[in-house]
C-alpha cells in the first residue's frame, strides 16, 4: 500500500487533518492530526469552575448553617410531614392514574356522550389552578351543608346524612383535590401514548377475534407503555412537590412541617435546606425506579438493551484494568530489549 492510500485509510477512519513530515532523503507515513475542540474545553473548563465555586461555598458559608441541617433533618415533626407526603402522592398518582385511564378510553371512544363527558372533564380540571380546587373542596360545606343518599331533586328525605364539614376534612379536601387534577393531566398523557401503537396491531388483535378488553390489556397497553412511562413519572416526581400546596389547609406536610419549625426558631434557609435534600432524596429514588421500568418495557423495541450503571462502570473498570496491564507488560518488553542490547 503506497503512502497516499494509507492516508486515504487513516483520513476515512476518522483524522481530520493530515500533515506530512519530509526528511531529505525520504517520506515519512502522514502523521493524523485530531480536532482540537477548544470551545468544548474553554466550555466544560467554565462549567467545571462554577461548580467548584458552588461547592466550595457550600463548605465554607456558615450561613448555610449544616449543624442545624443535621440537627431537624431527622426531626419526628420532620419526618411526619415526609410520610403525609408520600401518602398523597401515592393516593393522588394511583387514583389519578386510573381515573385518567378511564377518561382515555373515553376520549377515544366512539360515544359523542362519553367523548364530550372526557374532553370537559380534562378542559375544566386543566383550567382551574390547583390550589383553587384544594380551596373549594376544603370549603364545600359552605355551599352543601350535608351530603349523603336522598330522594333525587329534593332535599327533603334522606336516607342517610353527613355534615359536609366531617366527611371533607383537610386530608380529604387535598387528596381529592389533587386525584382529579392529576387524572386530567394523565389522561392525555395514557391518549398520547394509545395513539403511538401502531393501529395495524390493533387491526391484527380484532381479525385474530380476541376480545375488546384483551386487546387493550394485553396488547396495546404494554406498547403504549414505552410513550407513557417517561411522561408518567413526570409528573409523579412533580407531584411529590405538588403536595407542597397542602399548605393553605395547614395540612402538616413536609414543607408546612418545615415552615412551622422555622417560624418557631427563624432559621429559615437550613429549615429550606431540610426540605430540598429530602425532596432531593425521593426525586433520585424515583428516577432509578425509572431507569430500570424503562428499560424493561424496552424489551421488543430495541436490540440490545441499554447497560446499567453498574454495568457500565464494571465495564469501563474492566477496560481499564487490561490497559493498566497491557502498559505494564509493554513497558517490561521495553526494558528487557534494552537489558539485551
């Protein structure tokens, strides 16, 4: 292969530039010469700079006060608001989740009735803030004083009655507050994801004669479940701090409980700093949950599935280590032809 063609090689496998060095006598093979990407270094060298500064502010601003992080952050207060905020959440994505597939279905069904029931159901839930919702549900009462099984279009026999204001108390008003809300906002995440299956599988389902709900369950939900997954824990992780609105009900959840401590002491951003590394804490713990649901609903679609962290890093570990040997046992060569000569 003469010089030109293994130029031509090297320049098809990935150099960019190629610079010959000439003696008197001879050619020398081109030398590759790889692209400086300055800006990518000039970039990641600044980024690298304020996050060292960031950290290093952290460590040495006493204003940030981490003794008393320490001190609440496993407070009995502290940790009641944590659990009633899992708690919602858990109600609130669970009962979300199905009312929102109920009103999927609905939206995407041949009923004018139950299509238009869906479509208004999402536009008002949608239109109205949540914290306005929570507000009104807390304060029902006012405009239904008891609630219970009567007579329909009258209000003067019940068969049974409950004082509003007993049955809607604080938790309740939150948990149905946020249960309908999310249900809007998930059934046009479940429609979204519905509409992505391809409709020739649903075709191939109903010439096959399997039976409405099969097909659905057991067909088009799985496929849907890719599109769905990563929108769906979405807003589960915004939903763990969408709980944070109980606080207009002063309901004790995790960011009351810390509000009530810091209006007790006023020691207000550590009592903050409380709350965002908890937070911090769930959010890290639903994405791993992530990762790995994803990447078992990915079966069918991809190939090869993607690594997981651990893979990977026994991976690099790996390639590492025989490189590490490959440099030592080169080296050894080297100084055994150099003892030799």
């Amino acid at each position: 292969m003469t010089v030109v063609e293994e130029s031509a090689v090297r320049v098809a496998k990935g150099a960019t530039s190629v610079e010959p060095e000439e003696t008197d006598d001879q050619v020398r093979p081109l030398r590759v010469v790889p692209i400086r990407h300055w800006g990518r270094w000039i970039l990641s060298a600044l980024i690298l700079f304020v996050v060292a500064q960031f950290v290093w502010s952290l460590f040495t601003n006493s204003r940030y006060g981490w003794n008393i992080v320490g001190e609440y952050f496993f407070d009995p207060f502290v940790l009641q608001g944590l659990r009633l905020t899992l708690l919602l959440t858990l109600i609130s994505i669970i009962g979300g989740f199905v009312l929102g597939t109920v009103l999927a279905v609905f939206r995407l069904s041949g009923s004018p009735l139950l299509n238009a029931a869906a479509w208004w159901y999402i536009w008002f839930f949608r239109s109205v803030p949540l914290l306005v919702q929570i507000l009104v549900w807390y304060n029902l009462g006012y405009l239904y004083p008891t609630l219970g099984l009567g007579t329909p279009f009258t209000n003067d026999f019940w068969l049974v009655e409950f004082p509003t204001t007993t049955l809607l108390t604080a938790f309740a008003a939150v948990a149905i507050g946020l249960t309908l809300h999310q249900a809007a906002y998930s059934a046009e995440i479940i429609r979204g994801g519905i509409l992505s299956v391809d409709h020739g599988q649903k075709e191939a389902a109903a010439a096959l004669g399997i039976p409405r709900s099969v097909r659905f369950f057991r067909i088009v939900l799985p496929q849907a479940a890719r599109a769905i997954l990563p929108a769906a824990f979405n807003e589960l992780i915004g939903q763990v701090k969408g709980t944070s609105v109980a606080f207009v009900v002063a309901l004790p959840e995790l960011f009351y409980s810390v509000q009530v401590i810091y209006g007790r002491n006023q020691r207000v951003i550590p009592l903050l700093l409380v709350a965002v590394v908890w937070y911090a804490i769930i959010t890290t713990v639903l994405s791993i949950f992530q990762f790995y649901i994803e990447r078992h609903f990915s079966k069918g679609s991809l190939r090869e599935l993607p690594p997981t962290p651990l893979q990977r890093a026994r991976t690099q570990l790996v390639a590492l280590w025989h490189r590490l040997g490959d440099d030592s046992a080169k080296s050894a060569t080297e100084v055994k032809g150099q003892v030799q000569a």
